[in-house]
C-alpha cells in the first residue's frame, strides 16, 4: 500500500506546474513571493486540467482591497458545456490574507513596485498562483542578467566535461 500511495504522489507532483510566465524573470527583478488561490469557473478548472492556459501578458491589480488577475488566457475545451459562454480572458479573483494584501497595497502605493504572475500549479487538488512584487529592470539589466545565465550555463558545461 505504502508504494502506490508514494507513485500517485510523485505523479501529482511531477507534473504540478500548469503554466510559467518566463518573461516575468527577464522583464523584472523580483522580490518577494506569495502564492494565491484562485476563484475559477468549472470550464476553468477543466481547462487547466488540460494545460490550456497563458500568462505570458497577464498582469495583477488591486481594487478596493480585491486582488485579481487581468489577462491570464483560458481557451475554453471543446467538450465545455454548451449553456454557458466561456470567456476566455475573464478577471479571475486571486486569495490572499488580510496581512498579504495590505503588504501588496503598501508597496505597490508607496514604493513604486507592481506585481506579476510568475506561475500557476496545483497543491493539493486547488489551483494556485505564484505572484511576485516587482520592480522593472533597464536595459542594461537585461543584458547583465543574460550575461550571467550564460556564463553560469558555460561553466556548469565545464565543470561537467572537466
């Protein structure tokens, strides 16, 4: 009993990434983390469930106290139900706590930061979001950062082949 219980484990967590928003990392220096629920529809979950999902443009917003994700892509299944109408670029409320929210308002407000969809997963059956403060990177940023992920690439190839 023990392994199989240990398989079904290590497949849920194997594949428990939905989407990533890799741009974020290249557009942003990113400060701190905070996961997030997510308020779906069933065509939703079904579609993500499917991997149907993109984050490449979303970004996320504070109004009256409310944080929701603006732009995050959901192609609808075909098999969705027929009486509804999906709507595929739908705000979708994020979860947060009281203290996480007045975190986010007080930087956002304040310290100039804005906050970004780094990657949504699944945690224990419930879809989750990965959001990140931010702050936007120069150009010369971007550059010194791709200079350093190639060059920590080339020496990991060195060390490898000695």
């Amino acid at each position: 009993m023990a392994t199989k219980s240990s398989k079904t484990k290590a497949k849920s967590t194997a594949n428990a990434t939905i989407a990533s928003n890799r741009s974020a990392t290249h557009e942003y220096f990113i400060e701190t983390r905070f996961e997030a629920g997510l308020v779906l529809e069933g065509w939703e979950v079904k579609s993500l469930r499917d991997g149907r999902v993109q984050l490449k443009e979303s970004y996320v917003v504070i109004k009256k106290g409310e944080v929701w994700l603006i732009g995050a892509h959901v192609s609808a299944l075909l098999s969705a139900s027929t009486h509804i109408k999906p709507e595929a670029v739908r705000p979708k409320k994020l979860l947060l706590h009281f203290y996480e929210i007045n975190k986010l308002i007080g930087a956002v407000e304040r310290k100039g930061y804005t906050i970004v969809p780094l990657s949504m997963y699944w945690k224990q059956g419930r879809a989750k979001i990965e959001i990140g403060l931010a702050k936007g990177k120069q150009l010369h940023d971007k550059r010194a950062s791709s200079k350093n992920k190639d060059w920590e690439r080339e020496k990991a190839r060195i060390m490898k082949h000695g």
